[in-house]
C-alpha cells in the first residue's frame, strides 16, 4: 500500500470504535455534529447487536485498533483508519502531512502506544475532568 493510499478512501465509510472508550466517545460525539456526518457510519463494537465475524473480523482484533471500512469496501486499521477517516472528513492536507515519511512512523508508532493504553487513559482523563468512570 502507498503511503498516501488513505486518501483515495470513498465516501461512505463505516467506522467501528469501542462505545467504551472515553476518547471514542467524544471524538464519536463531534463526528456526529460534523458537516459531513452523512460520510460516515457509526458503529460501536460493544453494542450488543454488533457481530464481527459477520464482517469477516474477530471482536479481540477490532478492540486492539480502530477499524474502518469504505464504500468500495477497502479496510484501514489503526492510524490509517484515522487517516482515511480525516480524508473522507475534508482534512485531505493534514492527512497528507501526516504521511510524510518520519512523521507518519512517529505517528504510527504513537497511534499504537495510546490504542494499547487508551481505557486506563480515559479513565485517568475522566478522573481528572470529574466525570463517572462506566
């Protein structure tokens, strides 16, 4: 895959994110008020009518990173899925800054440490913002 290949994502895209995750919720929650909310479908992993092998993945692999898949039925996982998702959003040139070589590993890299770490981190930043962990 190049590395520009998230551009070329078509619109409509499904994403899939976990309803558990506090940073998925807000990010959720502001993608559900964006202009260009008709590009994409939300789908939360942990409802319970969500079935994964249904797609054609595991529960245990969608949980480990973001996934989303677009119109001509392409998948991107991780940070490419970010990205794809950013493109199909209208934010085409911060996603082609983000593919530039050295920043997208960093990037990438980074992607990984936080989606490893992001429910202990969320319940952190809720602490901190004085909201109830779920």
């Amino acid at each position: 895959m190049s590395r520009f290949a998230t551009l070329e994502a078509q619109a409509p895209v499904t994403l899939y994110h976990d309803g558990h995750c506090p940073f998925c919720r807000v990010e959720v929650a502001w993608l559900a008020k964006h202009r260009h909310r008709e590009r994409v479908k939300l789908v939360d992993i942990q409802s319970s009518e969500f079935n994964a092998d249904a797609i054609g993945r595991s529960f245990d692999t969608m949980m480990g990173q973001l996934h989303l898949q677009d119109r001509q039925g392409h998948w991107y996982v991780g940070m490419d899925a970010s990205r794809a998702l950013y493109a199909v959003l209208g934010y085409r040139r911060l996603v082609r800054l983000s593919c530039l070589p050295g920043l997208r590993s960093i990037m990438d890299a980074g992607y990984r440490f936080f989606a490893r770490r992001r429910i202990r981190l969320g319940q952190w930043w809720e602490k901190r913002q004085g909201k109830s962990v779920r």
